[in-house]
C-alpha cells in the first residue's frame, strides 16, 4: 500500500538536536534517518492523517519525509505545518512552513505556498488540507514543533543498487 501519514510532535530538550529528537518521538518517527524530499505527492498515494506512525520498519532504516520544522527557547511562540492539496488526476502538493510566528501565520505561509505551486502546473486542484501545531518554547531549554508527511515504510540504508 502506499500510504503517506501526516504525524506531528512537540518535544523538549537540554539542547535544540535533543528537543528535535524528542518531538520526533512524539511524532513516533525518532528511529529512522529521515530523507527530506520536495514536495510531490505521487497519484496512486493514500494520505492517512495519523498523528503519531506506527511500526515502519526497523530501527536505523532510512525514511522519506517532507518536514515542517522549528525550534526555539526563551518562551518564544513557535509554529510547523505541513498542507497538501490533490489534483483531480491524483498526484498532488505538499507545502510546509514554519518558524517563530504564531499559528495563524504559518497556516496562511502554507495556504499561500500551495496556491502558488498549483499556479505552476495545469491541473484542477481540490480543497487543500493542513496541519499546525504550536507550542511556546519552555524557557530553560529548547522546544521543538515539528509536522511530517511520511512516505511508505522505512528502507534499509544499505540497499543494492
């Protein structure tokens, strides 16, 4: 099956990788190496909303993301989001944003990203979709929002090619 799960997560840390790591597992997805690709959405691919992945394969394996990510402390107000939108035909967009801006800011960066990518292409689009999450940065370490789409299941990292 060739699922795309969209999960998020909060996480915090002593240092911005450790925060990273923790919203990671929030997220489910701490074991893997993640390879960040553009933001296509194959036609045959189902989109699960999940919230946190489940088992996709062994610890270490390599998984395909595309990653809203930020980070921050001292109580700043932080935001990720990830919004996708299909084309009639199947394959369709993912656009993300994030930084140290209030929710609503980075819904409307996502809102604007995925207007502008079916602008480049001759496709009938439907209603888009998103998903922001929001923290505020605890004020004695870091904290990390993240939101992903996560592509299929993990694969090794030693494949033959």
């Amino acid at each position: 099956m060739n699922t795309i799960r969209i999960v998020w997560g909060v996480g915090d840390g002593p240092t911005e990788m450790a925060s990273y790591d923790a919203a990671l597992a929030d997220a489910g997805v701490h074991n893997y190496n993640l390879v960040t690709v553009s933001s296509m959405i194959p036609a045959d691919a189902k989109i699960e909303v999940a919230g946190t992945a489940p088992d996709l394969g062994p610890a270490g394996n390599q998984l395909t993301v595309v990653q809203g990510r930020a980070s921050a402390t001292d109580g700043a107000s932080i935001s990720a989001g990830l919004g996708w939108v299909r084309s009639e035909a199947g394959p369709g967009l993912f656009y993300e944003a994030a930084g140290r801006v209030p929710s609503e800011t980075t819904s409307q960066r996502v809102l604007d990203g995925l207007e502008a990518g079916q602008q480049l292409r001759d496709w009938t689009f439907g209603e888009p979709e998103t998903r922001i999450v929001e923290a505020e940065a605890a004020r004695d370490e870091y904290t990390t929002v993240l939101v992903l789409a996560t592509y299929g299941h993990s694969e090794s990292m030693f494949q033959a090619h």
